[in-house]
C-alpha cells in the first residue's frame, strides 16, 4: 500500500543528531571544501613567492572562492532546479553532475588567460591607479557581489551574478575615484549599464516565448496522445491491468471503488509522478484531457478499450517518430551552445565546414539511439515510457548546461581574483593575466560546495515555486533558454542566461495556465537591485580595507 507524505514525516524513522540524515554528506562537502582552501592557499604563497604581503593574499583568497561559492549557491543552483523540480535528479545526484561537469567546464574551458577589468562597464585606465589601489577594487567587487549574492540566495531569488560582479566593481571603482579624487560618477559608462537595464525584459521576454512556443509543440504533439490514453483509462491512469481486465464484465460501482483504490496505491512512485505530469498537463479543466473523460463517460468498457488502444497507438508513435528529431535538433543547439559558449576559449581550430559536418554527425547519431530507445519503452505503460524517455533528455540537458555554466561563468568569480593574484605576484598591472589550472580547480569545486551547502532555496524557487516542472517541462525550459543564449551570443544581444532560464519555466507555467505571478515580483525586484546592491557594499568593503591598507 502507499504511503502518504504526512505517513512517511510521522511513521519513517527520522535521523537525529547533528547535521541531520545528510550528516555524511555535509561531513565530505565540508571537508572537500576545507581542504581545497588549505592546499589553494598554500599554493598561492608558492606561486606569488613570499616577499608580498601575506594578509592581502589571504583575503583574496577569501573573498574569491567566497564568490564562486555563492555563484555555485544562486546561479548553479538555478540551472539545476528544474532538474531537480522535476524529479529527474535527486539533490545529491545534482550534487554528483555538477562536481563532474562544472568542474570540468571550468578546468578544460575556463580559459587560460583573462583580460584584466580595466575598462567596459567603468573606465579605470582613466584614472592614476596604483596597482595596490587596483587590487583593492577587485577585492571589493568579489567581496561585495558575493554577499549581495548570499542574501539573495538566502531569500530564494535566482539574480545575475555578471550583474552583480559589475555591479560590485562600481562602487568599488567610483568610491576609490571620489576619494582620491581621480575620478568619479562620470567613469561610468552609463551605456552599458543601460543594456544591463534592457536585458531585465528581453531575456525572460526571448526566454518565456520561446519556451512558450517550445512545450506548446511539445504538449500538442507528443504529451496529447499519451494523456489521452490515460484518461480513457478504466482507473483514470495508464497500467497494464487495464488491458488484463478489459475482456472481463463490468462490476458494479461498489466493486469498482473497492479495486481502484489499492490499485492507485500499488503504483510504483515513477508511475505516479509520471500520471501526475500528464494530469498536469492534459486533465485540466477545459483541456482536451478532461473534455474527452466527460465525452467517455457513457461509453462501455469495451468502446473505451477500442478508444483507449487508438490513443496509446497514437503515442507510441509520438515517441518512436516525433521524440528523435527534437532530440537530434536538441544535441545539434546544445553541441553549438557548447562550441561557442563553453570551447571558445580552449583554442579549437575548427573549420565552419567542419563544425557543421559534425553537428550533423552528432545529430544522426542521437536521432537513431533515440529511436531505438523509444522502441525498447513499448514494454513499459504509455505514461513511464513518457516520464523515461524526457527524464533522460533533461539530463543531458542539465549535463550541458553545467558545463558551459562552469566554462563561463567561473569568469565572474576567477577574473577578478587572477587580476589581484597577478598585482601581487608582479607589482603591476597588466592587460592580460594567466588563469592557473590550480585556481579552476579550486574555484570550480567552491561552486560545487556552494551548490551543496546553500542552493537549495534557489532550486525550489526554479524547480516548484514558479510552476509545477515535469522532466517534459524541465527539457523544454532548458532546451529553450540554450537556444536564446546561443542565439544572444551570435548576435551579441545583452542578456542574462539566469534571466532567460527563469522567462523559460514562465513560458511552462503560462502553457500550463499554472505560472506563479506573485513570486515572480521580489524575483524581478531582486535583479533590479542586484547592481546597486552589490555597488552599495562593494563601496563600503573598499573603504575599509583602503584604511586597513
């Protein structure tokens, strides 16, 4: 028999003590944490030599894997949550795809050199900068993003940490102008900022219509059928005892009742989250889900097997035809989104010619896996073949996105830090600094830890807090916010991937007539304030430390 959730809170033995049931696994981030700071720090000294001051070296370490860590807690955490939301990864298998791919995007894509943050959204080669003064900057900016970032992800609300890293190096930079007087407000270059204040609308806007459109085809196309043969059911769900009892006669209503019960009940708990996605979907008031239960109600059950036999049909043949070719257009952006997001930086001399034989060669190759794979779910209940077959696309949907997430945006973290770490070690500045493999691997496993540790508020606000998210859903907002950050980045459009990701689950939620509207006011608050903010303390952090150095 199954069991409730308030059953499972009451009856289930609860794990006490300290750090509660995951203690082991807070044990292991903690000391997988610890002992990445110890070593980095050690490191650091050996690189930079031992004739500099000691102190400021260890608050930048600080302050950067601080920033990465909050990165891991707000923006990994945000490209995660519809995975999780989903139920296509558990919280700990999350954890496990992001040490591995996060890691690994950083490493091998994080690029080997960094242009130090000299120019762009402020003007600092305006100003008679001290390489002491420089360092201080950039110092401020990670501490001051960082902690914008903590309270953020504190309160739920998925914001841009490029915004917040900009947004920190403002008011470090304009606070350092006015008080030595080299500079000020006027360093600002307003334009840019002006393109940070456009992409609060165009990237949930690009985000929500092409997600919109993205799981509108998805839905009629492919989850139709499968919810149809659902709701012509004998017990309102997709399971083999339908067919097995179809050729008996019908019982009486009391009969009825007492057989559907248990056996809602006996539902493995994939089949009930596979039911309750198409339920979701298809059985809302209105929908064709429900029209055809209303339509169905005076058929017997023999014209309702006959019915049901076309519709299960219907969907086999959706995920045997329909399902490869999204799935092969899918590998095709996603590979794209890697070569131009995630690979630029590696030095890959790869041909436009070339480049596209391949994408097609991968496409090929997902298409037919995809088809064989759809063939072998026809053993298995319409529904869990479904849940199955978009539970394993949205993982390499998640795969993808925690690479690029760890090749690209690591940089918000990593630059600033190298540009101190190379004030330090030659007592100037330069308009390029080395990204030492140390620093990835120290900065790509703070993101992990911060993921562990913080992230979970931000995946309920993604995965639940928005709208109910499927592993159908979950692929589409993906797929959808990889589309719209390939395009922006061809196209050179001012956008924000946490932004587009967010417009993403949106555009489900308004297929679904289910968005969270009300939530979505602090959230699109947050990212307004997210660069005042993060000026705001970085201006005080640099304050501080100018009179501690």
């Amino acid at each position: 028999m199954a069991r409730t959730s308030a059953q499972d809170s009451t009856d289930a033995p609860v794990t006490k003590g300290f750090l509660g049931p995951d203690r082991n696994w807070h044990v292991g981030a903690g000391l997988m944490t610890l002992a990445t700071v110890v070593a980095f720090t050690i490191w650091a000294f050996t690189h930079t030599g031992t004739d500099i001051n000691a102190f400021l070296l260890i608050l930048a370490i600080a302050f950067g894997l601080f920033m990465a860590f909050n990165i891991g807690g707000n923006d990994v955490a945000n490209s995660f949550g519809t995975s999780v939301g989903a139920g296509t990864l558990t919280m700990k298998q999350a954890l496990v795809v992001a040490a591995v791919f996060e890691v690994s995007g950083a490493v091998l894509a994080g690029g080997s050199v960094t242009e130090t943050v000299r120019s762009g959204i402020v003007d600092l080669e305006g100003m008679a900068i001290d390489p002491l003064a420089f360092a201080l900057i950039m110092m401020s900016a990670l501490l001051g993003a960082a902690v914008w970032l903590l309270l953020a992800t504190r309160m739920g609300w998925p914001v841009s940490t490029t915004h917040a890293i900009i947004g920190g190096i403002v008011g470090a930079a304009v606070t350092t102008g006015l008080v030595t007087g080299t500079g000020g407000f006027a360093m600002v270059q307003w334009g840019e900022i002006g393109k940070i204040a456009v992409s609060w609308i165009l990237s949930p806007l690009l985000g929500g219509i092409a997600s919109f459109l993205l799981f509108g085809a998805i839905k009629r196309r492919i989850l139709a059928p499968a919810a149809r043969a659902i709701a012509l059911g004998s017990r309102g769900y997709d399971d083999a005892e339908d067919d097995e009892d179809d050729d008996d006669e019908e019982d009486d209503a009391d009969e009825s009742w007492q057989r559907h019960v248990p056996a809602s009940e006996r539902m493995t708990e994939l089949q009930q989250s596979a039911f309750a996605e198409s339920a979701a979907l298809d059985l809302t008031p209105g929908g064709p889900g429900a029209e055809l239960i209303e339509a169905s109600a005076d058929l017997t059950k023999k014209q309702r097997k006959a019915a049901r036999k076309v519709e299960r049909k219907a969907a086999y043949h959706a995920l045997e035809k329909r399902v490869p070719p999204l799935a092969a257009g899918a590998a095709m952006l996603l590979a794209a989104m890697l070569v131009f997001k995630g690979l630029d930086n590696v030095g890959l001399n790869i041909s436009v010619g070339g480049g596209v034989l391949m994408l097609v060669m991968l496409a090929l190759g997902v298409w037919m896996a995809t088809t064989i794979f759809a063939r072998a779910l026809k053993k298995q209940s319409i529904s869990r073949a479904t849940f199955i077959m978009f539970s394993w696309m949205q993982v390499f949907t998640a795969c993808a996105f925690a690479f690029s997430h760890g090749a690209n945006d690591i940089a918000n973290a990593i630059g600033p830090f190298v540009a101190v770490l190379d004030v330090l070690k030659t007592g100037q500045i330069g308009a390029e600094a080395a990204v030492p493999t140390a620093a990835l691997i120290a900065f790509g496993i703070a993101l992990v830890s911060g993921l562990w540790f913080v992230g979970r508020k931000v995946i309920h606000t993604v995965g639940t807090g928005l709208t109910a998210m499927h592993p159908s859903s979950g692929f589409a907002a993906e797929l959808a916010a990889a589309t719209i950050v390939l395009l922006a980045s061809v196209l050179g459009l001012p956008v924000s991937s946490t932004h587009i990701l967010i417009g993403a689950v949106l555009g489900v939620g308004i297929v679904n007539h289910a968005a969270n509207w009300r939530l979505m006011r602090p959230i699109f608050l947050a990212w307004v304030i997210t660069l005042p903010a993060a000026a705001g303390i970085g201006a005080a952090v640099v304050l501080v430390l100018r009179a501690m150095f």
